[in-house]
C-alpha cells in the first residue's frame, strides 16, 4: 500500500495469505482443508498434472483424500490441545495461605473514591489475621474505610 486508503486494495491479498497460510496446529492450510489439494497459484499451475474426472472412481478418490486430510486435521488439532493442556498443568499451582501470611490487595475491589486507571496497581502488604479456605480476614487500616476486612483468594 501506498496510501494510507488504498487499503481496500490490498484485502483481497490479506485474504488469500490467510486462507493459504499453513496451521500449525493442523498441519494444512484452510484451503486445503476445505477443498482436498493445495491452493495453485499461477507460478505452480503447470507443475502439477491437472485432473478430470472422467469416472466414479477419481471423484471417489478425492473425496477419500477430503475426509483423510479432516481427519488428520482433527487428529493434529486433538494433540496440540493436548499437549496445551499438558502445559497449563504444569502452570497451575494451588495458592495457601496461612496466618501471619503478608498478602497483596488489588484495587478493583476496594471502595475508594480515586479512579481505577489512578490508584496504585496492589495495596499492602497486609497481615492475615485467619484463614478459612479461599476466605482470608486481613489487617487492614482504617484510612480503608468501608473496606470489608474478609477477602477471598
């Protein structure tokens, strides 16, 4: 593009960089997984021998090769969510917190009368006077004000 609206020009090769990009999670891109071959392009159309089906058994054969390429996307995809949820396993930790434990407190959920985008990003530390599972009673100070003393975690 060269100016700045010239952009409408460009979106019919956004689209078709989109649509022939390859998955990494499928392993083919979203031409080829909706119409069976890779996309040709002028520069590979005389590469490839063109087909015609001049029988049962080609149409056959490529709707064959459709639901094998579906299925192997589908199988691509199962594994990468797989291995996304191996990871995000590994990530997650249980949070304890005990008495005499120091705790940060967000501001979203004080009622002070300062803006959100204004206020500090965390308040505290401050002590925890008990702990009743995700229910933490903290020692806050009376500049605070209508500020319930029990959080959760």
């Amino acid at each position: 593009m060269v100016q700045y609206d010239e952009w409408d020009e460009a979106l019919p090769h956004v689209t078709f960089g989109l649509n022939t990009h390859v998955s990494t999670a499928t392993k083919v891109s979203l031409f080829e997984f909706a119409h069976g071959f890779p996309v040709r392009v002028p520069l590979t159309m005389g590469l490839a021998e063109r087909q015609e089906f001049n029988d049962d058994t080609q149409a056959v054969s490529l709707i064959e090769r459709m639901e094998n390429r579906h299925k192997a996307a589908s199988d691509h995809m199962t594994a990468s969510q797989l291995r996304l949820g191996h990871l995000l396993e590994k990530r997650l930790v249980a949070s304890r917190v005990v008495t005499g434990d120091k705790v940060w407190l967000d501001p979203k959920h004080t009622p002070i009368d300062i803006s959100y985008k204004l206020t500090a990003r965390w308040f505290g530390p401050f002590e925890v006077l008990s702990s009743d599972g995700a229910a933490v009673t903290l020692d806050l100070p009376e500049t605070f004000g209508k500020a319930h003393c029990k959080v959760n975690i």
